[in-house]
C-alpha cells in the first residue's frame, strides 16, 4: 500500500542527525500517537507497507502486537502478533517521515463467519466488511429477533463490528401497547392529533418511541408508566436524555412527555329534609329510571362512603348533575331544600382544606361549657358568663381537599356541618351541629346521596274538617280541629363535583323537569292551591 506522509527536505546532514537521534531516545519527530495512516492487520497475517522515499529506520511503539520488517528500499511487511493499536515511526535518508496508526485485529474472515451462524436466524440483517471492520445492516420488526441481535452482538467486541440496524415495532407490537392502553381507560391519538387531556399520542422515529400527553391527576400519568414498563421491548427514558441506543441494549427507547393539566374542579354541596316514605320512594324510583350508579368492580353502589360519626350510614351516586337530582326530588314531592354551599378549587395542588362558610359566628365567653349528642348531632352549650371571648361559627360549614383521581373521578375528603344556635331558658345558647366526615369517590357529572343523618321536625298546626264549614268563624269549633305531631325524618346531603365551565358541559335530567325547582320554591299555600285545581270541592 502507498503511505500518505509529510515530507521535508534537508539540505544539511544535520537535520538527519537530530533525525536519528530522536528515533534513538524513543520520540516522533512529527505528529502524535493515533495520528497517522490507519493501518489494520489481522492476526498472524501480513500487511505491506510502500514508502515514497527509501528507508533509513523504523519504530515500533509496542513491538509486542507488530513486528515490522524491510522487505526493500521503499517496503515495510506488518505482521500482526496480538489485537491492539500501536504506531509506527518511519523515517527517510533525507529526513523525511511518515507516522501509522496501527490496528491488529482478529481474523476478519473468521468472525464474519461466526457472526453469520451466530444470527441464521434473524433474516433481516445483512453483514458486511469494510476494512477492518463488521458492518450490520438491516430492519427489524419482530422483538423476539431484535432481542436475539443485541445478544448476539453483546458477545462481540464493539471494536470489531459497526451496528446500523435499526428497529421499527411491526403493526401487531404497536396495537398491544394501544390495545394495553385503551383497557386502561387512555384514549391514543392516531398521526398528528393533539391529544386531549386523558389521551396520548405515539410516534416512532429512530429507535425511540415518544409519548405525550395531558392528564387530570398523578395516578394516570402512573397507569400510563406503568403500562409501558410492562412491554418488553421498551424502556423508558425521560424528557431530555439522550434517545440514542447504546451498544447491547436489548430495548427501545420511549421518551414520556406526560404533564397534569390544571383544572379548577367544583364542588356543590345541598342539604335536603325527606321523609323516611319518601326517601324509599325516591330509590325506587331512581332505579326505575336508570339513574343509579353502580360500580362494576364491586357491583355496589357508587361512591366508597364510610360509615360511622354521627350516625351515618352510607350512601350512593346517581347519574345527574345536582340541579337534575334536585329537579328530580322535586318532582317526586320532595320540597324541604335546607342549605347549600359551592366550593371552586385547583385539582392537582398540594392536600389543603378548602373552606366554605355561609352562616354567622357567635362571639360568646367560654367559661362553662357541656356537650350531649341529640337530633342527629351535637349539642354545644355556650356559657354566656365569665370566661375567654371566643369565635364559633355556625351555618353550613364546607371543608373539603382531594382532586381528580381521572378524567372521569374526583376523589375528595369531605368535612360538613350544619349548626344553629338555640337560646336556652337560663340565657346560654345551645350550638346544635350535624357534623359529616367521610371520603367519596364521585364521577363526574353526578351527584353522591349520602343518608343516614336523622332529625326531628316538629310540624305546624293543620286544620282538618268538614270542607267549608271549618272556615267560618264561630262554628268551626264544631266542625274542625287543629293536630301536630313530632315526627323523624332524614336529611340527605348531596355532594356533586365537575370540572369548572369551559371543561365539560352540564346537562340536566330532562326537560320536563326544568320547572320543578321552581314550583318548590313558591310558598307553600300558593303550590297546594295550584295543585288543587280542578278539584270538585272548595279549598283555603
């Protein structure tokens, strides 16, 4: 072969003295180490070197892989002795001089050879030599020869091939990993689609598969995760790492660009005064009506309540926003709407109670106080005597934390009551508290019915009598006669969550219960006479 070399001419003999005296104290005259002509010999064979200028001496930098030996005035023969790099000083009668990089390898023929039974089985891939070097070639499809490549070349040294294969998931691979998605509840974005919160969208390009996509809560950018660390032929690198495959790896890469959208999230709250017929009814009639939410996975009742504190009891979803439960309610007779608070916070921020109040405080001294359960809840007796001034609040108090579970979930820790204060004959007051305190998992769009809380109602005199005759004055101690009874009747709480307007539509029942909220709001007196038109006796 024809070396490439930098010559320089010496008119004077002594260039080629200091020529010959830095060869003898082990220096180059020019160049550094790896610098010069690339050089590869296999083992025990035999590399000839042409020179442009005749021989005056050579240097070998580790003689223990290269002997070199004068064939002629302008040859030199390598021979390989052990794998390795080296170089090789040559220098001229005139002070010329020419440096080699030199790389003993191992017979290139042979491990082609045994890289090609090593790999019969993955047709894909081409082999090729170039130089002193293997070079791997091909498209893979199929994980199963993928992962038979990379171990197969993990075997080799990385010097002795050049790997330019490269993997693209056939469409049976990349529809497991859609298919493993979508059973999860993830929608995946075909081409070019942005993907909508709660959805992903997949492209592959040079051995790395990218994710992106939005979520509603840290629990689905988990699933997401973990549903692909469960694919064998992935591994996940985050946003910004180097995609590119390192040698022996037997996966591909998959970027994830997964981020928690912020939503605001509402969440509604209504008290509502029923009696025990009518709340047996209204389940009955709800789940006539196919609105009654059952969860498949324990094939109960929506909405995970506790039981216990202050004689709760449970409760269940039904499959309408708040104003359609209460439209419906309303529609069934239930009448008695007693309170009702709205709270908007951020989904996503850290655990911290949000706050509602609507109600007054009481600034009382505290010197004596006593606590008895009764009605349904408790009873604080605020002392009106010596003692520390302090604030207690009554009303509909509203504490809740929590946020999105999913895009279709809000799983929220719940603290209500509803207190009011009574004067006592002694000049104390008596705080009267229904206290709850339960966690609720409530779809979106439908409202959990919590039960169980009782209270007392003490109802108005009624008139009863012979029609007519029971109005006129005088005689209608004759012909009628007043009753009130005490009666237990239950207070259901409504809880409701929804993403705030501009993230999801509300909808009602129906609309032939759009009026029914309003007619319950009308005084009594006025709804009955309404009611009772028509009718074929008088009514006052």
């Amino acid at each position: 072969m024809n070396a490439m070399m930098t010559t320089q001419k010496s008119g004077s003999g002594l260039a080629a003295w200091v020529a010959a005296v830095v060869i003898l104290l082990g220096g180059w005259a020019w160049g550094a180490p790896g610098d010069g002509e690339r050089v590869a010999v296999n083992i025990g064979a035999i590399q000839v070197v042409d020179l442009p200028f005749a021989v005056q001496g050579f240097r070998v930098t580790d003689p223990a892989l290269v002997r070199a030996e004068a064939m002629g005035e302008r040859q030199l023969r390598i021979m390989g002795l052990k794998a390795g790099a080296t170089d090789m000083q040559v220098t001229g009668n005139n002070g010329e001089t020419a440096l080699f990089s030199i790389t003993v390898v191992e017979n290139i023929k042979e491990i082609l050879n045994a890289l090609k039974k090593d790999l019969d089985t993955v047709p894909e891939v081409e082999l090729a030599v170039n130089r002193d070097r293997i070079v791997v070639k091909g498209e893979l499809s199929n994980v199963g020869n993928w992962e038979t490549l990379q171990k197969v070349l993990k075997a080799y040294d990385a010097k002795q091939y050049l790997d330019l294969t490269t993997f693209r998931p056939a469409p049976e691979v990349m529809l497991g990993l859609k298919s493993a998605l979508e059973k999860a509840g993830v929608k995946v974005m075909e081409g070019d689609q942005s993907a909508p919160p709660g959805a992903v969208s997949l492209k592959y390009n040079k051995d790395t598969l990218f994710m992106s996509g939005t979520f509603y809560s840290p629990q689905d950018v988990a699933r997401v995760q973990d549903i692909v660390a469960s694919q064998d032929w992935l591994v996940i690198r985050k946003a910004g790492e180097a995609s590119q495959r390192a040698a022996g790896d037997v996966k591909v890469n998959a970027v994830l660009n997964l981020r928690i959208e912020p939503v605001m999230v509402e969440v509604d709250v209504v008290y509502v005064g029923i009696t025990d017929s009518q709340n047996e009814q209204l389940g009955v009639n709800l789940a006539k009506q196919g609105l009654l939410a059952i969860n498949a996975a324990t094939a109960g009742f929506y909405g995970n309540i506790n039981k216990g504190g202050s004689g709760w009891g449970g409760g269940y979803a039904v499959r309408s926003n708040l104003q359609g439960v209460l439209n419906f309610m309303a529609k069934e007779g239930v009448s008695r709407f007693r309170s009702a608070g709205h709270l908007t916070f951020k989904s996503g921020d850290s655990p911290q109670w949000r706050l509602f109040h609507s109600g007054g405080t009481i600034k009382a001294q505290t010197g004596g106080s006593s606590t008895a359960s009764g009605g349904g809840g408790d009873k604080i007796a605020v002392s009106t005597g010596n003692g520390s001034l302090q604030d207690i609040d009554y009303g509909l108090i509203m504490r809740v934390k929590g946020g999105l579970e999913n895009a279709q979930t809000a799983g929220l820790e719940v603290e209500l009551e509803l207190s009011a204060p009574e004067l006592m004959d002694n000049g104390d007051y008596n705080l009267k508290r229904n206290r709850v305190s339960t966690n609720v998992e409530c779809p979106l769009g439908n409202t959990v019915v919590l039960g169980g809380m009782k209270d007392l109602v003490e109802s108005t005199a009624t008139p009863s009598g012979v029609p007519f005759l029971r109005s006129v004055p005088v005689i209608q101690w004759f012909f009628s006669e007043k009753t009130s009874d005490v009666r237990q009747q239950q207070v259901l709480v409504l809880i409701s969550a929804q993403l705030a307007p501009g993230f999801q539509p509300s909808k009602p029942v129906s609309d032939e219960t759009k009026n029914t909220v309003e007619k319950a709001a009308q005084p009594s007196k006025e709804r009955l006479k309404e009611d009772h038109k028509g009718r074929n006796y008088f009514y006052f």
